[in-house]
C-alpha cells in the first residue's frame, strides 16, 4: 500500500491548458515529491517547474494504484478534492470567520 498525493499549482500551466492539480501514487511520498521538484516526476509537474510555478501537497490518501485511478477517472472533480480550493482550512486549525454579524 502506498499513498496517493493530489499537488495543487499555485496558477494554471498556462492559458490553453488550464491545469492546477495533479494526481499521482508513491510507495515513498519525499523521494517522489523531491522528483517532482527537480523536474524529473510527471510531465505536468516538469512543465511547472520549467515555468516557474509552484506546487503543493494539497492531500494525501493512503490506497493503491486501483484508488488512484478511481480518482483520476473523476473528471473535473480535483477541484472538489484539493481543500486549498474549497478553502478549507488545514484539520484541526482553529478558525473564525469574520463575516459573522455576531462577531462583529
């Protein structure tokens, strides 16, 4: 069993392409990611790093390469899955939304 990683790009790879995540399976997460980061991993991720657009480990899910398919068939759907989009805050931080009346 590995873990299966979703990156999120800080901008999409260009205008044609509008591409923010990545989905990908590693038995070793860092030595993986450190791939991705020297421009070595997924094409994707080249592309990102040849352009000078950061990523992140959005999420990470313990599976195998038949759960990463799962996902990656979801089209569409990593956007729902990456919690920087959805804005949700990383579990177990504290948070007050100011927009609140009561707290006003």
């Amino acid at each position: 069993m590995g873990v299966i990683y979703l990156l999120h790009f800080e901008q999409p790879i260009s205008d044609k392409h509008t591409a923010q995540h990545y989905i990908g399976y590693a038995y070793h997460l860092s030595s993986r990611i450190q791939q991705h980061l020297k421009g070595r991993g997924a094409r994707l991720t080249q592309v990102a790093k040849e352009r000078g657009i950061p990523f992140v480990i959005a999420r990470t899910w313990r599976g195998d390469r038949t759960f990463e398919r799962i996902l990656k068939r979801r089209k569409n759907a990593t956007k729902r899955l990456c919690p920087i989009c959805r804005r949700q805050p990383p579990a177990g931080q504290l948070t007050l939304d100011l927009q609140d009346e009561d707290l006003l």
